[in-house]
C-alpha cells in the first residue's frame, strides 16, 4: 500500500470506530493495523483529521473516502470495508451504528449489495 492508501485505509477505520466513541479495544485494533502495515504517521494523520472537528469528521471523512477509495475498482472498495467490518468483530460485536456507517459508505462506492453478501456469510 501506498501512504495515501494507509492514510485513506487507516481513516475508514478509525472513522467507524470514532462513531460512536472509540474505546479502549478500538484503539488497540487500530494501533495494531498501524504496526502492521508500517503506517504510524499515517494513523496520527487520520487521528488529526477526525480531531479537527469530531462533529464532522464522519461527513468530511466520508467526502475525503469517496475521493480516493471511491474511484477504485469494486473489489477494492469492498476489501476495505469488509478489514474494517472484520476489525470491528476482533472486539466481539459491532453496533448498529457501525454498521449503518459503513453501509452508509458501501452505498456511495455502489457495492452494498456486495458488503451485505459478504457479512451474512
């Protein structure tokens, strides 16, 4: 991945975990995928970008998201919100305002259908 795509990566996810108020085991998952794709710098630019104005950080974000992971192929875009969907279960649920975010998201990048298919099983 390129830094613009760790940064765009690292956003999506921290955009849904800040939804509804990061918590503790957010934040590990997050510091985690950080490590591992070496994109420390990364991860503190999307923490600053949701910092700015957490009020509009959602809708920013999702203005931001739409510009560089909504121009990618179908797979793409669903790769990286099914990491995230996953990311979410690594703490042992997801909550309904998660998931409306990301279906919000997957309705813009035209592959809800795709995103349903894939968390049903």
């Amino acid at each position: 991945m390129t830094s613009e795509e760790k940064k765009a990566f690292l956003l999506l996810k921290s955009m849904i975990f800040h939804y509804h108020g990061m918590d503790e085991d957010e934040q590990k998952i997050l510091e985690k995928a950080a490590k591992e794709l070496d994109a420390i710098n990364e991860l503190r630019w999307a923490n600053t970008f949701i910092a700015k104005d957490f009020y509009t950080a959602f809708e920013r974000g999702r203005d931001y998201l739409n510009n560089m992971i909504g121009k990618e192929k179908k797979e793409i875009k669903l790769s990286y919100l099914n990491r995230v969907w996953k990311a979410n279960h690594q703490k042992g649920y997801i909550t309904e305002m998660e998931a409306t975010a990301m279906l919000r998201l997957a309705k813009d990048w035209e592959v809800e259908a795709e995103l349903m298919a894939l968390v049903r099983g």
